[in-house]
C-alpha cells in the first residue's frame, strides 16, 4: 500500500525541515546594537536539550507529514511549541556568558519559522474540530495562562527582549494602559455616538447616503496624518476654551489620537448599524407593529435585538482595528505600545520593535477571538430563539 | 457602502488635486494660515510630484504582486488538488488581519533593513488578505447550475476556470482589490517612519517641525489619491458586474 501524504503536512515539512537544520535558532550578540552570529539548536542548547528538541521536532514533522488522526496532530503541535517556548529560555541562559549583562540572545529565524510551522499545524486543526465559542475563548484563556506562567518563572528572563522590558519595566505598564484606554475609549465613544447616528440614517433616508460618505472620506485619510492634523484644532481649543485644558484636551498627546481613534471607529459602527437594521425582516416588523407596539418599544424590543450580532460585528473591526491604530499615537505623543516600536526603529533595537509590536499583536488577536466567539454565541441564540 | 460624488464636483477636485501636486507654490495662500513663525507653507525638502508618484509606485507593485499570489492562491485552494487547504486557509485570514500594518512594518525591517523593501513587504502581506478573502468568496459561491452547465457544455477544468469561475466571480475579487489598494494607499505614508520614500515624509516632516501645513498637504493628498482611486475601481466593478448580468449595486 502506498503511503499518503497530508498535502498541508508537506508544506509544514519542509519549513520546519529547513528552519530546524538549516536557519539558525537563537542570535547571539555582544550587546544590545551590534549584529547577531546565528547558533544552531545543537549550538544553542545544553549538550542534552538540542538532539531531544530535534528527535520531539523530527517526530511531529512525521506526525503532520502523514495522514494522522487529528488527536495525534494536536498533541504534536501543542508538545512542539511548549518545547519551543522552554528552550528558547534555556538558550537564553546558556549561550549568555557567565556574569555578562552586556550581551543579548535573542530568537532567531529558525525558532520564528518553527513557531509559524508548528502553529500552523495547530491552527489547522482547531479549524478542522471547529470548536464551540466557550471551547475557543477557554483554549485563549489557557494559552494566556500558559504564557503568563513562563513569564512569571523567569524561564525567559535572558532572553533579549526582557531585558528591554527589565529596563522598562514601569513604562511599559503605563503605556499598556494608555494603548488599552485609547484603543478601548475611542471605541466606547464611537458606539456611544455611533449607534444614534446609525438609527437616524437608517429612519432618516435623506441623510444616509451623506453622513456614510463623510465617514467614507474620513477612513481613506491617513492615520499619521489624521493624528497630525488634530493637533491644531485641539491645541486652539485648549488655548481659548476655558476648562478644556483642565479636562486634558491639549494639541500634543492623548486628545488629538483619542479623536482620531473615534472618528475612524464611527464608519463601521454606523454603516454595520445601518446594515443590521435594514435586514431586519419586514414581517418581524409588521407583527410588532400589529401587535401595537409604539416606535420605540419596536426599536428597543424588536429590531435592535434582531440587528445586533450585525452591529457587534462592526464592533469587532474597530476593536482590532483600533489596537493596531493605536500604536500610531506615538508619533504624536500619545503613548501606548508604539512608542517602543517607534524607538526600536529609531534605535534600530529589534528586540524594542518586538516589545512594543508582540504585545499589539496579541492583544488585537484575543480581542478578535473573544469578539468572534461573542458574535456566533448571539447570532445563534436569536436563531434558536427564532426557531422557538 | 457607496461613495456618491456629482460629476462635476468630481473633475473639479480632480483638477485642483493634479493642480496642486504638480504645482504645489499656486496654493501657497491657503496654507499659509497653518504655519507660525513664518515656517514654509508649501513642502520644501523634495518634490510633492515625485513623492506622489514615488508613493502610487510602491502600492502599485505590491498590490499587483498581492494581485497576483492572492489570486493563485483562491484558484488553488478552491480546485480538488488544494481542498485541504481550504479551512486553514480560511482561518489564517482571519488571523492575518488582526495584525497591526505598524506591526508588520517595523517587523520586516530586521529582515530586510530599512528603505523601500519593509513598505513593500508590509503593504504586500497586508494587500494579501482582503484579496484573497474577496476571491474566496466569489470562486466558492458561485451558482451551483452554471458550474454544472460548463461542466455539461463539455468545457475542461481550464476553460471552465477561465471562462466561468474567474469571469463570474470578477466584481467581488475587484471589490476586494479596491479595499486592499485603499488600504494600501494609507499604510504607505506609515513606511516613511522607516525611510521609505512616500508622501509620508510630508507628513512627518510636520509633524518633527511643528508645521501644520505639511501634516494637512500630505494627508489630503493621500486622502484625495484614495477617494479617485476608490471611486474609478467602483465604475470598473459596477462595469464587471453589469457585463455579468449581475445586480448593479
């Protein structure tokens, strides 16, 4: 009997192939700016640790080569990236030279790729299983944990990246907070501002075509320029508006990103409120109006419930949306994680770009999983009311 | 979502944008008011023409490369041979577009250092997603009777492909390639915070110099560049889907 090939499996191969025996694993620099020499696993682990960590990879890369049960598949990925996650922290330790504060190990090209192979492999199964909306943001709570808890036991602490955070502990915190608050606060406004706005468009036919076309324009300016161009308007506020000042409204800062961030949230929650109201059937309508309802009994009671998963869809983009936009607020003084991206370009210190962009990205991605899984809860809940 | 200008409005603006960026100095009084301390109104570190056309450039080969591997990569993944890759596929563009641009820029440049190259390689990931989505859609909906009537007329896997699929399928991959070129036109000035020639350099040249008029030049350019281009791939969907004997949106 021939032996079958999983299609997806050769693609996994051969990038974890080439990323564990031929791209090096970990980067070892003499300090903090200078280029990196690349070790290989062999190299960069304790005499045990490399050929264990390449006979677990050699395995899982059989396990995906070949048509496996998904069971098999899901433990090879998840026992692959709990290695990786240990290892790195142990190259971290043993390539840095004893009593050396000077020099910086930091993941290399080969450890990203198997990370990226190996999730994929993962990824592909948590599609196949398609799991239930608790299970999914069950899994994310575990993963966070998981990550929490190697943070916490120091088992990475040489490596590069730490050591960026050791030096910045307390700023990174704060600027956490000042991304979370904008990202979260302009969103908070926007649904505030957003939802009536979306309510009169969708009663108010003269003025849709108008008021999507305004938020249309605003989306296609660019965000450093949109941030730039607050600026003056706000500063002339704080300047001659007695109070505005003392509420925090300046030209430099938080305020001109606040408002930005909120004008770019408003298109998709008033056009995804628009789009969830017009698809409310009609006979739902025309019951609850028989039934005597008055207009707003009929908003509160009947459309808005049956638009709903619609406008937390809208929700969900500028969320994510609204995380990534949020690291452009540095370049204006608004802090958030940018401010380590834009000094680690500045700087040309990767491992600071990482420290500011690692963090955004998982944030935009959790709030992406919990988001979806809320939307299909609520979308399936009507259906079944529905079918009630 | 529709952007309804007039007609008239529409080449006036048109106009005036071509005007200004070739002729940047005409539109000196307007900007002056922006600036303080006598700062210039108008760019003066390069011309706005070249950046212009430097910035269209560098979205232009990265949303055709983005074009091209997007496309082949629906087509695969919707024929027989690439079925498995279906769902991931799926599931990974979900996941890619919660990736920040920023994110993916300042990403590329320890790869590939500073310059043109991260932009590209950000604007073509991130040009990537909403393509491919877009062509997902359209090659996996289409009727299921038409399929079958190619398949009846005796049209081999190529034909049906070229003739069928890909022609039916055409305003939703354009619809995809007009949010990923709008997308695209933004993202670009963020390259200039890694030395990328684009219009981003106005913008953050005022930024750095406190001068208001450079931040408001560079973003309406940009912004003007978007609406028209937005505004000429919505003509050619709505001429793509009329030649389809589909619904005008």
């Amino acid at each position: 009997m021939a032996i079958r090939f999983d299609k997806l499996g050769v693609v996994i191969a051969a990038i974890a192939g080439y990323a564990a025996f031929f791209a090096p694993f970990a980067t070892f620099r003499a300090n903090r700016i200078v280029p990196g020499e690349g070790r290989f696993i062999l190299d960069a682990l304790p005499a045990v640790g490399g050929p264990l960590l390449l006979a677990l990879i050699i395995a899982a890369i059989f396990v995906a080569l070949l048509k496996t049960p998904l069971a098999w598949r899901l433990v090879a990925s998840v026992a692959v990236l709990i290695a990786l996650a240990l290892a790195i922290g142990v190259a971290g330790s043993f390539l840095t030279p004893p009593n050396n504060t000077f020099a910086r190990i930091s993941p290399a090209s080969g450890f990203w790729l198997l990370i990226f192979a190996f999730t994929l492999l993962l990824a592909d199964v948590l599609t196949r299983l398609e799991l239930s909306p608790f299970v999914r943001i069950g899994i994310l709570l575990v993963a966070a944990v998981a990550v929490g808890a190697l943070l916490a036991s120091g088992s990475w602490d040489s490596l590069s990246i730490l050591k960026e955070y050791a030096n910045r502990a307390g700023s990174f915190w704060a600027e956490a907070r000042k991304h979370v608050a904008l990202a979260l606060g302009s969103l908070v406004a926007a649904v505030v501002v957003g939802l009536p706005i979306g309510i009169l468009c969708h009663r108010v036919e003269v003025l849709r075509a108008g008021v999507l076309n305004v938020l249309n324009i605003i989306q296609t300016i660019p965000s450093i320029a949109l941030f730039g161009m607050l600026i003056g308007p706000l500063g002339w506020l704080a300047l001659h508006v007695p109070g505005a000042a003392a509420l925090g409204i300046r030209g430099i800062g938080t305020a001109p990103a606040f408002v930005a961030l909120f004008l770019y949230s408003l298109l998709p929650v008033v056009a995804n409120t628009v789009v969830g109201l017009a698809g409310v059937p009609k006979a739902a309508n025309e019951a609850a109006r028989g039934m005597g309802m008055t207009d707003r009994q009929r908003l509160f009671g009947v459309e808005f419930p049956l638009a709903f998963p619609v406008i937390l869809t809208g929700i969900r983009i500028v969320l994510v949306q609204n995380i990534g936009l949020a690291t452009i607020a540095a370049l204006i003084g608004g802090g958030g994680f940018g401010v380590f991206v834009f000094q680690g370009v500045g700087q040309t210190a990767m491992d600071l770009v990482l420290l500011g962009a690692v963090p955004t990205v998982s944030l935009a991605f959790a709030a992406a999983i919990v988001l979806d899984a809320v939307i299909e809860l609520t979308a399936t809940s009507r259906r079944r009311e529905a079918v009630a | 979502m529709k952007l309804v200008l007039p007609a008239a409005l529409r080449v006036v603006l048109l106009v005036l944008l071509v005007a200004f960026i070739v002729n940047p100095g005409w539109f000196e009084p307007l900007f002056k008011p922006l600036t303080e301390n006598n700062a210039p109104a108008i760019y003066n570190q390069g011309s706005l023409l070249s950046l212009t056309l430097q910035h269209l450039g560098t979205v232009a080969v990265a949303t055709i490369a983005a074009i091209i591997v997007a496309i082949g990569l629906a087509i695969l993944v919707t024929r027989p041979f690439g079925a498995e890759f279906l769902p991931l596929s799926r599931s990974l563009v979900n996941i890619g577009q919660t990736f920040p641009p920023v994110a993916v820029l300042a990403l590329a440049v320890p790869a590939v250092g500073f310059g043109e190259k991260p932009t590209l390689i950000a604007l073509f990931l991130y040009g990537l997603l909403p393509i491919f989505e877009n062509a997902l859609t359209g090659l996996t909906t289409l009727p299921a009777n038409v399929v079958e009537a190619a398949r009846g007329a005796g049209m081999t896997n190529g034909q049906k492909l070229l003739r069928v699929e890909l022609p039916l399928s055409l305003p939703v991959i354009l619809a995809g390639i007009r949010l990923s070129v709008v997308i695209s036109l933004a993202t670009a000035t963020i390259g200039s915070t890694v030395a990328a020639k684009t219009l981003g350099e106005v913008i953050i040249a005022g930024l750095i110099s406190n001068n208001l008029a450079f931040v408001v030049q560079g973003g309406l350019i940009v912004a003007g560049l978007a609406v028209f281009i937005y505004d000429g791939l919505m003509a050619l969907e709505r001429v793509a889907a009329r030649r389809m004997g589909q619904a005008v949106r």
